[in-house]
C-alpha cells in the first residue's frame, strides 16, 4: 500500500488558494491509502470480529495449577479407575482432575455422559470440568452433538434439579459448543435460550451470569449469522445484564454488540447500534478498578464508535460531543498504554475525518485530535495503528478547511509527522 504525500501537498496549495472544491473528491481518489481502505472497510470490521477473545475457554482452577504435570502411567491409572465398578468418588474425582488435562479422549465419551448422570453432584461436576476442557477440540464437540447419547438432555436436567455450580459448569460448557457450526449452535439457541434468560433473570451466582453472557455472545458469532430480530433480543439482554455492575460481563456484552456490525446493517440494526452506544459508553467507569479489562473495552469501544461512523455524519460526531465522548478521546493517546487500544482509537479518528463538513473540524481541532494523530505517526512500531494514524491524518486534510491547514503550518510536529509520510515508501496491514 504505497503513501504519496505530495498529493497532500498539492491538495494544500489547492485548499488555501479555495479554489474548485470539487477538486477533493478527485484528489482522494488518487490516494491509493484512501481507496484500498475503502475497498476493504468490511473486511477490516469482519477480521476485527475474530481479535476479541477466543470463541472458546476453558475454566481455570486456582487450587490446581495449570501447569501441574501427569505422566502418562497416572493417565492409564486413572483411566483404569473411571472404568473400574468399584472405584470410589474420592478416587473417581482424582482421576477425572488428570484425564482434564489430557487430549481429548473421543472413546470415552460414553463413560463421561454416565459420570455426568450419576447421582453425586461432585462427579457431575468434575465431569462437566473434563467436558469443557476438552469442548475446546472442535471434533470432540461435535462428538458431544453426534454421540448417540443425549448430552443435551443432560444438560436440561442438571439445569432443572442440581445447585448453582452445576448449572454454571453446564452454561459454561454449552458456551463453548455453541460456537461450533449453525446446525448446533442453533440447537442450543433453540432449546437453552428462553430457560437461560430465566436463570440469569433468578440467580444470584454472579459466575452464572457471567457464563449466559458469554454463551449468547457466540451465539452471536457465525456464518450464516442467527436471525435479526433474535440477534438484537441477545445483545438487549446483555445489555440489560450489563447493570449488575460486572467487568467481564460489561466486556463480554461489548463483543457481543460489536458482533452485531458484522451482520447486514438494516435501518432497525443501525438504529440500535446508534441508540445504545451512550449506555454503553457511560459504563466504562464499570472497568476502572480492572486495568486489563479496561484496555480491552476501550479497544472495543473506539472500533463501534468508528464502525458506526461509516454509516452516520455530523448529528453522530454530536452526539458523541454531547455525551463527553470527544472529551474522553481527547488526551487519550497520553493515557493509554495499549497498542490495541492506539489502533481502535485511529480507527475512530480515521473515520470521524471523513465527515465533510468544514465547520466540524474547529470542534475536532479543540480536542486536540488531529496532535494525537501525529504524535502516533512519529511514535508508533504498531503497524495497524502506523496505518489508521496516517489514514486518519490524510482524510483530516483532505477536508478540513483553510484555516485548520495555517494552524498546523506553523508547528514543528506537523513538518515531523509529513517528513515521516515522505520517507515511508509502504505500509503493510496485517490480515492475521
């Protein structure tokens, strides 16, 4: 992707001489950073889908390190023993903690649905361990689908009749197998969602939440995607859970609602997309005891405030000055330490520059936007965030107006910053 600066520079004679404004449209068409990002913008939000978490996880344990090693004569013992008629539950639950942290083991899925029905709750729960564990294995997950064992039925049973751990273990684990294929993880939607809406509605386990919350967001994901007006009765409860207050679930209700901008955008989608990005904004302060999880949502943020730019214009830029969320971007750069973060936040600047309206740019430039900009194009290794930032310098002198040009004139770092444009022959975007 090559940069050509001096296009600017002609731009910038063309800009302060105010001559034939129409000479815009055709300048930035010559600037192949501006065009190949606009050929991309779906793809760049489609990739930005998959850098939020893993669609799957598994449940760590602080009494039992992960790192803690079994050999293999300890995974044939234990085995030996969950076959065994005449093991003991002290000795069933030591054996099932070594086969976890083992491969999947796809012949004794069998063995597992009868440990996972047995009336002690301490079995099924560390049998459910076992499951999501090795759930992480795409082809053991389907097995659970395909086994000729009714898992699922299970799993409504333990939903029904056994204690908080249990159920949380069980939501858990069908968060995870719901990111498998559209043929299971509509299973799940159809036969758990209306139940976990209740669960979630009723219980006072905050882990349970928690586990509904991240199910329903990859219920979210895949190709074909769920339909729309279920998709939006999914992130609405996520956000309506998003009040008890809770970092991961605040974070885990974003993904979700970014996921949504993945989808065809109908006017009802872009509508809830406008409407709830103030809520979702004033719950930040929900993550500042948490500063890695802040990080993340903040990364989250800036990329659903960009996004919805590319389909909204200036009654959007003020709305965000309205709810303070200029202000907040204002010294952002300063005060974040991510380059995640760095590269939503250009993202953002990318397309806020974009509006072409001369007189929006005096309320930008007192932010002190347009100095973040630069300042990243002379700091930045982050490829990505080299690349919004000099998107985003490109687009805010394509637009802004006479004026915004002879302010920046005069200024060491915007000589620095051109300087550096000159001297980058290209810029990579890396897809993976």
């Amino acid at each position: 992707m090559i940069i050509h600066p001096f296009l600017l520079i002609k731009f910038i004679e063309k800009q302060e001489k105010e001559e034939n404004k129409k000479s815009m449209a055709t300048l930035r068409k010559q600037v192949p950073l501006l065009v190949e990002c606009r050929q991309h913008a779906a793809e760049l939000r489609t990739k930005r889908r998959q850098e939020f978490l893993s669609l799957k996880r598994v449940i760590d344990e602080p009494t039992k390190p992960s790192s803690q090693f079994y050999s293999d004569e300890q995974f044939a013992q234990s085995k030996s023993i969950i076959y065994s008629k005449n093991s003991s539950e002290p000795d069933l639950l030591d054996a099932l903690l070594v086969l976890k942290s083992f491969p999947p083991q796809f012949e004794m899925i069998d063995i597992l649905y009868l440990l996972l029905n047995t009336p002690s709750e301490k079995l099924t729960v560390a049998t459910l361990n076992v499951l999501i564990q090795w759930s992480v294995s795409s082809a053991f997950s389907k097995a659970i689908f395909q086994s000729h064992r009714n898992f699922l039925n299970s799993f409504q049973q333990i939903l029904e009749t056994l204690g908080d751990i249990s159920k949380y273990h069980v939501v858990w684990l069908l968060a995870n197998l719901a990111s498998e294929p559209p043929i299971f993880r509509n299973m799940i939607y159809e036969d758990f969602v209306v139940g976990m809406i209740q669960l979630a509605k009723n219980t006072t386990y905050a882990p349970t939440i928690r586990a509904v919350v991240f199910l329903f967001q990859n219920l979210l994901r895949g190709d074909p995607p769920i339909p729309e007006s279920s998709a939006l009765s999914l992130s609405e409860f996520q956000l309506e859970m998003v009040k008890t207050g809770d970092p991961e679930i605040y974070k885990d209700a974003l993904i979700g609602f970014m996921l949504l901008d993945t989808r065809e955008k109908t006017e009802k989608v872009k509508n809830y997309l406008i409407s709830k990005f103030q809520f979702l904004y004033e719950n930040l302060q929900i993550t500042e005891n948490d500063a890695s999880t802040r990080n993340e949502c903040e990364k989250i943020i800036f990329y659903i405030a960009g996004n919805n730019l590319l389909f909204t214009g200036t009654e959007y830029v003020e709305k965000l000055e309205e709810i303070g969320f200029l202000n907040f971007s204002k010294n952002f750069v300063i005060e974040c330490g991510t380059e995640g973060s760095k590269s939503a936040f250009c993202w953002f600047l990318r397309n806020l520059f974009v509006i072409d309206d001369v007189g929006m740019y005096q309320l930008l430039n007192s932010k002190n936007l347009m100095s973040q900009v630069m300042l990243l194009i002379q700091t930045t290794k982050h490829p990505p965030t080299f690349l919004y930032a000099s998107q985003a310098f490109l687009e805010f002198f394509t637009y802004c107006g006479a004026g915004e040009i002879r302010r920046y004139f005069d200024k060491t770092l915007f000589f620095l910053t051109f300087k550096r444009l000159l001297e980058t022959k290209e810029v990579q975007y890396h897809k993976n």
